[in-house]
C-alpha cells in the first residue's frame, strides 16, 4: 500500500506536459485549483472533468498509476464526505437512529469529494510530470519578486525540492522495515486501535533513525560542495519560455475565462 503513493513521483514519459516550462506547469496548476472551487452546477464540473481529462490524455500518464495515489487519501475523503451527509441541514431523505441524510448533505458531499479528488489528481499530474530539479527552479522564478522583502526563496524551493525526493525514499524505506518486522514476527494488523498504534514503534523508531542518518548524509554533502545558499548561485540550465509555453498561458488564460463565466451563469447545483 505504501508504494501506492504516488506525492513526490516523477514519471517519466514523451509527452508535451513534461516539455513544458515548469512556472507553466505551476501556475497552471494554480489556475486549476482556483477554478475547481468557482465553478458550480453540473455544467461547470463537466467542464471540469473534461479538461482533466484532456490532461492526463496528454501527459501520457497512465490513469491507474494516477489512482493509486487516491488511496493515500481515501479515509479522510470517506471521513469528510460522511460529516457532510449527516451533519448539514436540509430535507431529510432517510432517518434512523442519530443519524439523518438530508438532500442538501448528499448533494454537497458529492461536491465535495469531486473536488477533493480532482485536487489530488490535478496536482499529481504537475508532480509526475516535473522532475524535482525543474520544479525548485520554476518556484524559485516565480517567487523571486519576495526576495526584496528579504524572503528566503531559494532555501525555501531548495526544502521542499528535497522533501518531495524524500516522500517516495522513506516511503520505500517504510515497505522494507516493515516487511523485516514481518518477518521477525512483528503483527501490524490485529488488536484493537491502541494495540496497533504500540505495534507501530518497531516501524517508527528505525523509520526515524533512518531518516536523520539520511538529513545528516546530506546536510555533510552539501556543506563538502559548499553549499551557502541563493546568494550568487547560477543555474546549469536556465529557464527560458518557449512558443509552446506562451500557447500553454494563453490556453490556460482561456480555461480560467471560461471557469469565471461557468461561476456566474452556470446556475446552480442539481
């Protein structure tokens, strides 16, 4: 199940997604997001759906490999979706005991799951399809106006550069001590809640040992490199927009027109 999460995954492949410039990429997927919770109405997540769909065709991306990683997140989109049937005011469809499911409850737990796994999707195709490197350098250009109010930009793109290298490295990890503990006789799966949470330090006291043992590895690597942070660093290749990449900000521009009109006419929920 651990390698099921894809956060953090590069997946190599031709396509023209990956060719594109990182802040594209970026602010595209920004764009994304700020349409997912505008539009309304079945028309507007029509739309929606049809344009993720058009992407994950693209990036050459199998869809498989892109549901895999919903289940990293499928408790707490069954948790959200079950507060919003039981918990929201309205007509009621069906009572019994403390619970009531209401039509409204139903309607905005849809809603809500929608964009809760369009988010994930949406987000994991500019994750699987920018390597960590291209991806620091595009947060860095695009948040390099806040180094005039003296905000760290480049240490800030640096951490989460390597955060996103360590997700599927200690997730790898995770899988191996657990199957060695497995193998020792450790039980990870039966009890009650408070006999699996103690059943889980065998796996956490080597996850975090490994964990520092790697940060330390390479905090002594970068300071053997001489590594000082941005100041006066250059780039080995420096991001320059391209013709694809004006056509992909124009597209993406048109997307958000569109997102804009489908919140204003597209009428309500049904």
């Amino acid at each position: 199940m651990l390698r099921d999460i894809t956060l953090g995954q590069y997946y190599p492949a031709d396509s023209i997604l990956h060719k594109l410039d990182p802040r594209v990429k970026f602010t595209g997927t920004l764009v994304f997001i700020v349409a997912l919770f505008l539009v309304k109405g079945v028309a507007g997540y029509a739309f929606i759906t049809a344009i993720l769909g058009c992407l994950i065709v693209i990036s050459r991306v199998p869809l498989k490999f892109m549901v895999k990683g919903m289940k990293a997140i499928l408790f707490i989109l069954l948790i959200t979706m079950a507060f919003n049937i039981f918990l929201t005011p309205g007509t009621v469809l069906a009572h019994w005991w403390i619970f009531t499911i209401t039509y409204e409850g139903v309607v905005l737990a849809v809603r809500m799951g929608l964009r809760l796994t369009y988010l994930v999707i949406g987000s994991s195709i500019m994750t699987l399809t920018t390597t960590p490197n291209a991806l620091t350098d595009g947060m860095e250009s695009l948040f390099a106006p806040l180094k005039v109010i003296h905000v760290p930009v480049h240490e800030i793109s640096m951490m989460m550069s390597i955060a996103l290298r360590f997700i599927p490295i200690l997730m790898e990890e995770t899988d191996k001590i657990m199957k060695a503990q497995i193998a020792r006789g450790a039980d990870f799966e039966s009890g009650n809640f408070i006999a699996k949470v103690k059943n889980m330090v065998p796996l956490l006291v080597p996850l975090f040992v490994s964990a520092f043992r790697r940060a330390n590895d390479l905090a002594m690597a970068m300071e053997a490199r001489c590594y000082h942070g941005g100041s006066g660093r250059t780039q080995m290749k420096p991001l320059r927009y391209k013709k694809r990449d004006y056509i992909a900000l124009i597209l993406t521009a048109a997307f958000l027109a569109a997102a804009i009109v489908l919140h204003i006419f597209g009428g309500a929920w049904i």
